[in-house]
C-alpha cells in the first residue's frame, strides 16, 4: 500500500502554511529564516502529527497549522544546532550561518523559534482554555527538554565515557521528544482521551528514539550525497553516539586507540575517519539496528492500543515507523 | 512619595518564580542560564506589568508569573544580543558567550525563551480561553518584532545614512514592543477592557521609545562603572543612534569626517571614541532629551486616560515614566 498521495497532501499544505507565516518586510531576516525549508527536509514530525490527528478524526486545519509549528520548530533548533556542533553543510547547501553569518543564523532561529509558538497558537485558538493550556505546556516542556540533550550532547564530546543509558537518555530529550510532542499534538487537537494521548506520546518517543540511533547509523553508512552532509562529522565531532559506545565496550586495545584517538579530532583526514568508522562498524552496526528494531517494535505496540477512527492513518503511522529503520538518508 | 516598599515586593516576588523556573538537573545550562539574573537588572518590564495589573485589579500571583515571562524573555534577548554584538562586558560581569562559551550561550538564549512561555502559559491557566489565546498573541508578536528590530539595528551598522523616522521604527520594535507587552499583559491578567489595554500598550510603548533614547544618551555620558558596560561601545559597533543621527545632520564637514571615521571602528583607541563623542553630544544631547521628555509625555496621557482601580500603583506608573528618563544607568 503506497502512502505518497496521503503524504503528498500533507506536505503541500504544511509547506503552505510556513510560506504564509515565514514571511516579512526585513528581507534579509526573512530569507535566512525561510532558507531552509526550500533545501528539502523529510517533514516527518509534521507528517507524525496530522496522521495522528487524522487518526482520532482531528480537523485538517488546525492539524496542518501545528504541523506547520512543529518543523518550523525543529528547524529552529537545526539552524542553532549547525552553529554549536561547527556544521558547515545540511541538506546538501551550506549551513545557515555558514551562508548568512554568525549573527542573522542566531536571530533567524529565534525568529523561527516564536513563529512555532504563533503557529501553534492559531491551532488551538478557539478550543477549550484546558486545551490550549496542555497544548502549550507539551510544547514547552519539549524545547526545554530538547535545549537539555543537546547541552548533554556537546557534554558527553568532552567525555571519556558515557553509557548506553546515558546515551538513551540524552537522545530521548535531544530527539525523540520533539516526535512524542508530535504525536501527543495530533492526538490533542483531535480530542482524543487521556490514554490514547498517552499511547500516541509512546508512539512517537519510540519512533524518535529508533529514528536517532538509525541517524547515527547512517552518519556512518549513507551514501554522503544522499545523506546530504558530510559522511562520519559524528565521529570527527566527536559524538558518543550508540555505535561509538558499543565499539569501545567490544573493540580490541589497539582498535580501542584509533578510535580514541579519531574520535572529536576535527584535523582527522577522511582516510583516517574511515579507518576509525571501519571498526566502529564492525563491533555495532548489527547491535544497532537490533536496537533500532526494538524501539520500532514498542512505538508500533502503542499504535495498536488506540481505537483507530482513521484507518489510512493508522496505516500510515504504521509506515512511518517501518520506514524510520529502513531509509537510506 | 516613595514607591521603594512597593517595587521592592514585585521585584522579590518577580525574583522567586525566576529562581523556581530556571532550574533543572544540567547544571552547566542553568547555570549559564541563570548568570544575567544574578548580576542584578532593574527588572523595569516585571515593574511595569505588575503594576499596570495592579492599575486594573489583577491578581498578585499570575501577575508575577507574566511579570518573570517578560523578564527571563529579555535576560534571552540580552544573550543572543550580545553575541550578535560582540559585548564583552554587562552588569559589570563577562557576558555570558565570553563566560560560558558560543554554543552554551545560544543554548541558554534559546532555554530562557521557552522558559518564558512556560511562565506566561501558567500565568494564565484557568482564565477564558480567549484570553489566553491573546496573551500567546501578544507575546509571540512581541518577540518577532523584537528580531526584526534587532535585524534593523545590525543593518543600519553597514549603513551609511539612518534617518530619524528608520531609527524611531528600529527602537518601537527592538526596545519599546517588550514594554507595551509589558503593560498590555498586565492590563490583559487584571481582565481590562480593550480600550484601557490599548491606553497600557501605548504607556508602555511610549515608555519604551523614551527608554531607549535615554539609553543611547547614557551611553556617552554614563558613569562606566554605573553603566555596567564599557562606555562608548555603542560607537564602537557603528550603532546608528539619534545622537549620531542628529549630529551627523548638524556636525561641520571636518566634524562629520571624524565620526564617520571613528563610527564602526571596532579598533579605535579610548581618545578617538572619547573625541568622537564630544562631538556627538555638542550637537545632539539636548535634542535627544527633549525626544526623550515628549515620548515619556505620551506615556504619561494614555496612563492619565485610564480609569485607575489602585491609586498606589496608577503612580508608581507614572514615577516608572519619570524614572526612565531621568536614570543614571
């Protein structure tokens, strides 16, 4: 079963919806705000949230306008996040500060940063105060748990050793929250009961946190031009992903060294970073996507405890999370 | 009459939510998120939505809590301004980029933002739904004209000719919006009629035109110790302020070439900033303070056309207005 048409009407309309609120008369300001949303971008959390909306029968346009909040949202934090980890290319075209400057890169995340909470705003805007209020506190507490992984994140690069727990729990706050915010969105603006938000909040955490770990799958194994980015910037940022942390636990003395010694070294050349992902790869690829399919299995789990309204969204939330293991960038 | 008893009650009151709501287990983040607050402020905008609430009736504790939203919302845009600014110095402490570094700076920027919303969203919990959906308006328009003016303010550093009506239209949104937010949120929480919010946002928009003139009067001529920050700075950056404005409009040739010089320079010693200066004040100081005096009069009408319900806090408005122009620091 093809879910393009489904998906396709769902990325027309988010997409319509940034162009209308991204949008001023500093033209400059403006631009590096929007840039990124014309490079492209999977629209998977918007994509999460309507299909969960549609899924307990939400209204469309309410759903898009969140939709719409919550990649304008993630694209915030990327243009942020470009400019702490020193990332030069995203999507295939240089970063925002890397085009527009230090300074308009911070204020056009920023910009972006309100513009989610006016789009999130205008979704709710007429529904009941209780409502609007939990809308508000999920979406909140998602961007100060988000802020908290990433400064975990940038700890763990300074860190001889973290754990794989410690290495869960940072990804769940710097990743899966934004999906589980997601979900839960969709599933509140339909109205759906506290249980099946609950269950739609543990569909989403699952996906991310699967959805991470195959990122740093892929950080390691795409093809460089589809994944948009240089190939292994996690390792020469030094990155403690799951992979990294697995291969220490299992890698030989001597393998242990090269990988200590690649690891956060932003000198390293790409011979010596495909040295260092070779091993890394050899003790942890498998346990990886072992891992991965275990989280997909818990998010599809929740899935199935809601009553669906909506089968073709079920469906498709199904996909989304089979696709989250299986994609290639 | 003295207004210390009452604003020292906000200020501490203001003071505990921020202490309650900038806290969490990342140390390293919330320590760098709760720096600024801890040098001191005058906490001007809490003052003012508290009081404009008190004005209308509101109650203390949620205007508190909106009071700490417009406070820990300017400490982020203090931050980022910073970076974007290259200021080394504020409150009379390292900046928190120069103390913390780039990357936990922008974080602890972007953590105060939500950390704004967070207060505002339990400031108004419980009220009519549309109320809330108001204040999330005016809140969220606030801050994304807020960064336009910012966008503004750095533009005009690469510009050769700033008019007074550009200037003007830079401050309304870079400064004055927060303080008509301020006063507006205030007249919002105490349930005030359109017309009253309408006369608070334009106190407070007034108030904060008169501010910012002020601000750019002090300085060059501030106490540097008082000022908390190096004097001159604004010369420094190539800020184009109604005094450079002014002066470049009525300086000889000779005069114009030595600020046109000096302005934007980010090497210019002590002397040729201090030189640069005198000329600047010669031909505007006066011309700036009389701004400042009529935009601080327009305040002071639209809180005269209000029906006040607190006598205590009706004057405590207006000695804010007194008090924006006639400060040292």
């Amino acid at each position: 079963m093809s879910f393009e048409n489904y998906f396709n009407e769902i990325v027309t309309n988010v997409n319509k919806k940034i162009e209308e609120y991204i949008k001023g008369d500093i033209k400059d300001l403006y631009d590096a705000s929007f840039y990124l949303f014309s490079a492209g971008g999977k629209r998977l959390r918007p994509l999460i949230l309507v299909a969960s909306s549609d899924l307990l029968g939400g209204e469309k346009e309410r759903a898009y306008l969140a939709g719409a909040a919550v990649e304008v949202l993630h694209t915030f934090t990327l243009i942020h996040d470009d400019i702490m980890d020193q990332d030069t290319t995203r999507r295939g075209m240089p970063t925002v500060h890397v085009k527009w400057g230090l300074p308009m890169a911070i204020l056009a995340g920023d910009l972006l940063h309100a513009k989610a909470f006016q789009l999130l705003n205008d979704a709710f805007k007429g529904m009941d105060s209780e409502r609007i209020t939990k809308a508000f506190s999920i979406f909140t507490s998602s961007i100060i748990i988000i802020s908290e992984g990433q400064a975990l994140d940038m700890q763990f690069e300074n860190r001889k050793y973290v754990s794989e727990e410690e290495y869960l729990d940072m990804i769940r706050r710097k990743t899966a929250m934004l999906f589980s915010t997601s979900s839960s969105l969709g599933g509140l603006i339909a109205g759906g009961s506290e249980k099946d938000i609950e269950a739609l909040s543990q569909y989403g955490l699952n996906l991310g946190i699967s959805f991470q770990i195959v990122d740093d799958i892929l950080g390691l194994t795409a093809d460089e031009k589809e994944l948009g980015k240089p190939l292994y910037s996690d390792i020469r940022e030094g990155k403690r992903t799951i992979l990294v942390i697995k291969a220490l636990k299992e890698a030989s003395e001597e393998e242990r060294k090269i990988i200590d010694k690649t690891l956060g070294n932003r000198n390293a050349t790409k011979e010596e970073l495909s040295t260092c992902a070779e091993i890394i790869k050899k003790y942890s690829l498998e346990y990886a996507y072992n891992l991965a399919d275990q989280y997909r299995n818990k998010a599809l789990e929740a899935l199935q405890s809601i009553s669906w309204k909506n089968d073709e969204a079920g469906k498709a939330l199904k996909y989304l999370a089979e696709f989250t293991v299986k994609r290639r960038k």
